[in-house]
C-alpha cells in the first residue's frame, strides 16, 4: 500500500497478523472514539447548553470557530510532531491535553470558560489522527493497511454512535457535567495504557524515532498531494458541519427530544463504519488481485460522490424517518472518504512522510470548515437549513472530479514519471 521501501522490509508473513498489533489497534480505535465522541458532547447538549449558559445560534458559531481555529493550526503542526518524535510520546500527549480539555467544559460556570475549554481542546484533538496513520503503518503488515485504516481511521464514527444514548444517559441520570467529566476521566486511563504498550514493537514494525523525517518538498512537488489538498478542501465542510449542527437540527427542526436522539442518533454512524470496512476490504481485495489499490479507491470516490445530491432533500422531507435516511448516506460517504485519503496517502507516498501529509491535509480541510461553521449561524438566520443542505449535497461530486482530472489521469499513462 506505500510506495516506500522501508514499508516492506521485515514485513509479517501474508494473512497474519501479530497478536500485539491487535492490542495497538485496540487501543487506536478506543483512543479514536474517545476523540469524537468528546468533541461531539457539546453538539448533543447544544439546546440544554443554550439555556444553562444563555447563548443563542451564532454564539455556538462561537463555539465551533473556538474549537476549530486551534484545531487547523495544531493539524498543520501534529503531523511534523509526530513524524519526529514518534506515536508513543505524540499520542500520550495529545490524548492526556483532550481528556483534561473536555474535563474542563463540565466544569465550565461561563459562556467564556466552556469556549477557553474548547479551544484547548481543539490543541490537543487533531494530533490522534496523523498518529493513527503512522502507528498503522509502524506496526501493521503491509497486506493489511487498508483493513486496518477501514477498522481504525472511522473510529470517530463509532464514538459517534456511543454518543448520543451515552451522552443522554449521563446527562439526564448525573447531569450535564458528568457527560463531559466522565469521559475525560476515561482518556486520561487509556492514554496511559497507550504509553506502556506502544514500546518497541516486532520486526514489523517501522517507526525509528531518531531518524530524520522525510522533506516535505517531497510533497510539495508532487500535484497528486496538491490534488487531494484540494479535494479535501471542498469535501471536508461537509462533514464538520453535519457533526456540529445536525444533533441540534434534529431537536430544534425534526422535533427529537435528548432521548430520542439517543436511540437514533448513532444510527449514521453505525452506517458509516460498515461502510468503511466493507470499502477498506474491497481495497484489499482488489489489491490482492492485482488491481492498483489507489486507482480502485479513486472509482470508489467516484461511485459515492454519485450519492451526495441526496442530502439537499433533507429539509424536503416532512419525514424524520427519512431525514434520518438521507443522513445516514451522506454521514457513510463523509466518514469512507476520510478513510479511502488515508488509502491514497498510504500508496502514494512514503511512510515517514504520512504524519505531515495527514496533518496537512486535516489542517487545511479543516480550514474550509471553519469559514463555513462561523457563517453557518448567520446563514441560517437569513436563508435557513435550505440554503446550506443544497450547496452541501455538490460539494463531493466536485472533490471526485478534482481527483480523477489528476490522479486517475496521471496513473492511467505509463510513461508518467513517479512523483515519489
């Protein structure tokens, strides 16, 4: 899956893999849904939030802009981080700044204390995702990246699907707070377990802490890098937006209360983290066969783009069954797609430039969110949910099309020269 040659020395023998990789994915995936279902807490408790601390719509634009400007700068940085100090230090750090920083929110008394808390955890977030990458292709064999990038890279949506009944629960048994302690509680454990486990591993794995990370003019020169750069740009708005507005949308506009969002608010991500699997086998399959993984995963980008348009029938509908559908879909399509950049990352560039070039694009997708999530209040007090939903569903298709112009078409000629 990379094109790197330090990816195939020592590699596990084809269809096994080592029973300590299994506990390091473990702990990714655990690291991972602690990561979102944090940041999704304060989406669910928005309307009991809006009335403890008296803030409307475009103070929760706040909100989201306090926890995404730190988040953009710190993704940019995490990845270099990571790259020149390693998973076990970069992850035990970022995971330990998360959990103290959603500790803080439930110990918020102010409008001003719950967006400091917010935005520091915006600092500590962005760093789990480019560590997952690399500690990935540190430790797993070759043959079985992209099963593990499809089990791992969407534990967000699992932490998405824990959140809501969770979330719910804690809040209206222990109260609000709690919703946000506890879970910090648990992060702060784990992060610790991550530091005794991740030690120097079997001879699969790659990571070399001492060495000099690889330049980034290796990525900077390379259009398939700027391509995705793109790509990200316009699809990841999509995404951020549904994660911090739609808990809201569905108790404000379907008429949902807590509990109810409880029971049918994991439901999209459930979808989204079959899909990954179901997508990041496929890969594999089709690799094992003989098929260029990147080119498969680029007609993958492809098919589901196809999908998108449906989300700009969500306010359409007078159905909250059907709205949840649609939800469902483009919810799936978000989170597969974040794992098939991971896919693409992985074959077409080298392993100890992963971490930068996850932080880079995390940062610079995350950029376009943040415009979008500042404006959104606004928007939605002049044009409502109509406006958004519709220019929300042709954003994907537009990313695929950045894509194949690039990508697809460089690969299709055989006498183009290697970028990496």
């Amino acid at each position: 899956m990379t094109n790197s040659p330090e990816a195939d020395t020592g590699a596990a023998p084809i269809g096994r893999i080592p029973r300590k990789v299994w506990v390091v994915l473990g702990l990714l995936l655990a690291l991972g849904v602690l990561n979102y279902f944090e940041r999704q807490t304060l989406s669910i408790l928005k309307p009991v939030l809006k009335l403890e601390l008296a803030f409307d719509d475009a103070a929760y634009s706040f909100l989201t802009f306090a926890f995404m400007l730190p988040y953009i700068i710190m993704y940019a940085v995490s990845g270099r981080l990571i790259d020149r100090f390693g998973t076990r230090i970069s992850m035990t750090v970022f995971a330990t700044g998360w959990s103290l920083a959603n500790i803080a929110s439930g110990l918020s008394r102010s409008f001003a204390h719950l967006a400091t808390a917010r935005a520091f955890l915006g600092v500590a977030e962005p760093g789990a995702f480019p560590v997952i990458q690399r500690a990935i292709l540190n430790w797993v064999p070759l043959d079985h990246r992209a099963f593990a990038l499809s089990i791992v890279t969407p534990a967000g949506s699992l932490g998405a699907i824990l959140a809501p009944p969770l979330v719910a629960l804690l809040a209206t048994s222990l109260g609000w707070r709690a919703a946000f302690v506890i879970p910090g509680v648990i992060g702060v454990i784990i992060a610790i377990v991550w530091w005794c486990v991740d030690t120097k591993g079997p001879a699969t794995q790659q990571q070399v802490v001492d060495d000099v990370p690889e330049p980034l003019s290796t990525l900077f020169r390379d259009r398939n890098f700027w391509a995705i750069v793109a790509a990200r740009m316009v699809s990841d708005p999509v995404w951020f937006f549904y994660l911090f507005w739609i808990p809201g949308y569905l108790q404000e506009r379907v008429g949902l209360s807590l509990g109810e969002l409880g029971l049918v608010g994991g439901l999209p991500y459930i979808c989204a983290l079959i899909a990954c699997v179901a997508m990041g086998r496929a890969v594999d399959r089709f690799a094992i066969r003989g098929h260029d993984p990147v080119t498969v995963q680029l007609r993958f980008f492809c098919a589901t783009a196809a999908l998108m348009p449906l989300g700009a029938l969500i306010t359409m509908t007078a159905s909250p069954a059907l709205a949840i559908v649609i939800i469902c879909v483009v919810i799936s399509v978000c989170q597969s797609w974040f794992v098939g950049f991971n896919v693409l990352l992985a074959g077409l560039f080298p392993v100890k430039i992963n971490g930068s070039a996850l932080g880079i694009l995390g940062a610079v997708g995350a950029s376009t969110a943040l415009v979008l999530n500042l404006l959104a209040g606004s928007i939605l007090q002049q044009f409502d949910y109509v406006a958004i939903f519709a220019g929300l569903a042709l954003l994907h298709p537009i990313a695929a099309l950045i894509l194949m112009a690039v990508i697809a078409r460089r690969r299709s000629k055989p006498t183009a020269p290697r970028d990496t």
